[in-house]
C-alpha cells in the first residue's frame, strides 16, 4: 500500500509546505523532503498503514514507532545529541489520512564515514540518560527477555523458508548467555550509512529510532559487528571501538552476552534477505553464518527441527 499522492499534496496545502519531494520508502514509512512556510527545509515520515506485519516483526503499529520516534529524538536533541529535530507530531482522527512526524531536514554531502566520530558519538548516546518510555520493541519486557523470545520466533520464521532447518538453541543455554545483560542507556540497533547523515565523514544526525532499546552497550557493538560483514553499511568496527573508547570503556568483544546477541541480529538479517527483500545471493549464505553461529553458541552442530 502506497501513500496517494492526492493525500500527500492536500497534507502541504494545508500546513503551508512547497517543493515536496520523495527521498525515501521503507517497510513500514514512506518519508518526503519539503519546504515550509519560513524557507526551511523539512522531512516528513508518513506512515501509509497504522498497522503492518513482516516475518521479523508480525504486529508492528506504526503509530507506536512514530510517537517512539518524536519522544527519543525530541529527547536527544535537547541534551545535544545530533539527531533529526522533530517539529511536529500529527496523529491522524481518519483512516484515509497517515500520521506524520515532520523534523527538521538536515544534508549530507556524501563523504565517507568517519567511524572513529561515529564510535565517539555512540559512546555519548550510551552515557546518556534514557527516555521516561518503554521503547516498542521491548513489549514491556527486559532486555535479555526481548532479546530471547525475539529469535526463537524469528529463528521458527527462518526454518519455513530454509529445508533441513536446525532446532533453535537451547533455551537454557541462550538465557545463560544473556543473563548478563542489563538495561544501562538508550541502542539504537540500526546504526549503518543509510541512518547517517554526514558532513566531511562526520555524523550530523543519527536516524530512524525504530529498533531502540534501553539495553547493554553489549547489544549495540553485537549488531554493528554483524552489520560491518556488509560493505554498503561503512562500518569498521575496530575504528568505531578505538573512537568510542576516547570517551567511555567499549564492552570487550568475548562479552559473555556478544555471541547471542551477534545471533539475534544474525537470524534478522537472514529473514530480511531470504523474506522481506529477496536477495538470493545473500539470502542464504546469511541464514549459513546465522547457524555457524548458533553451533559456536551451543558448543554443537545443529540437528534438524
């Protein structure tokens, strides 16, 4: 379901907005460039479906992330973080009408990324105080917890697509990896180049908050180590570490938790490249590494489902 373009031209007349522009669709937000009244240059993110569903996440409310994503980036911005400024949050009284986020647009001029600023800005991002909010995707449960039923499910959801699936970890062996973890500070859990704005290699704003937990750094530095196996992501995580440690300790790379928590993003991405866009030539070599990498948790090979 697309957003209609009649909705989107009637949402600028009426708040004043002119050289609107598409930048950019994902799964659940459609996201537009445009102008308003006083010259400046904004983003709004429109939400075509209030509710959606995909094999990583089947009930996803999309109102839900849209507020989540005005109080955290509301919240960072007025203690200094770089981030997308949120300027108004218009929640839809109709179903034919989306809900909005409009924020202020900020440019980037396409330069590399300096992955020693990013892990400085990291470090800032998890020494700082959390948001009053249950974030989405905690389903009001703790960390470790979200985390563990999250793969179980998804790593069911892989086994419909991929023949001679394993059984999943252990459960017993799987909590005693994440035991652990504790809730410390605001993750992002999305952090790669798409997510960055940049001027001269150096971050200007860190979007689209929708995967944020209030978790262990650990959790962090576990997805940007399985994000960097891709190139299009620009991460080098041994530079990131060597930034953020300018600033506060990096967790150490044998973490107790690391494992498990390279394995949750694992299974998520084999689901995106086998489900939610198709990659075959990605598609399965990931789902391979994500059961290398339950082997290695569990000390043993996988067996069948």
């Amino acid at each position: 379901m697309e957003i209609a373009q009649d909705t989107v031209a009637r949402l600028a007349d009426g708040w004043r907005l002119d050289d609107v522009r598409l930048v950019g669709r994902g799964l659940e937000f459609t996201v537009y460039r445009a102008r308003d009244v006083e010259g400046r240059a904004v983003v709004l993110r429109l939400a075509p479906r209030r509710f959606d569903s995909n094999a990583n996440d089947p009930d996803v409310d999309t109102r839900a992330l849209l507020v989540q994503e005005y109080e955290i980036t509301r919240h960072l911005a007025g203690l200094g973080l770089p981030v997308a400024e949120p300027l108004h949050l218009h929640l839809a009284d109709r179903p034919d009408v989306p809900d909005v986020l409009v924020a202020r647009y900020v440019d980037d001029d396409g330069s590399p990324l300096d992955n020693g600023d990013l892990g400085r800005l990291l470090a800032r991002l998890h020494g700082l105080p959390a948001p009053r909010l249950a974030p989405v995707a905690t389903e009001a449960r703790g960390c470790a917890e979200v985390i563990q039923a999250r793969l179980e499910r998804r790593w069911r959801e892989v086994g419909r697509l991929v023949p001679d699936w394993p059984a999943p970890p252990d459960r017993a062996v799987l909590a005693g990896h994440l035991a652990g973890l504790t809730g410390r500070g605001l993750v992002h859990l999305d952090v790669r180049s798409a997510n960055l704005r940049r001027r001269r290699g150096r971050v200007q704003a860190l979007l689209d908050w929708s995967n944020a937990l209030v978790a262990d750094p650990v959790v962090e530095f576990a997805r940007l180590t399985e994000y960097a196996r891709y190139a299009e992501n620009e991460l080098d995580v041994e530079a990131l570490r060597a930034g953020y440690a300018t600033v506060r300790e990096a967790p150490p790379q044998d973490a107790t938790a690391m494992l498990a928590c390279r394995l949750d993003t694992a299974v998520m991405l084999a689901l995106v490249f086998l489900s939610e866009a198709p990659d075959p030539e990605r598609g399965p070599p990931a789902a391979a590494h994500a059961r290398e990498l339950a082997e290695r948790l569990t000390g043993r090979p996988g067996g069948p489902a």
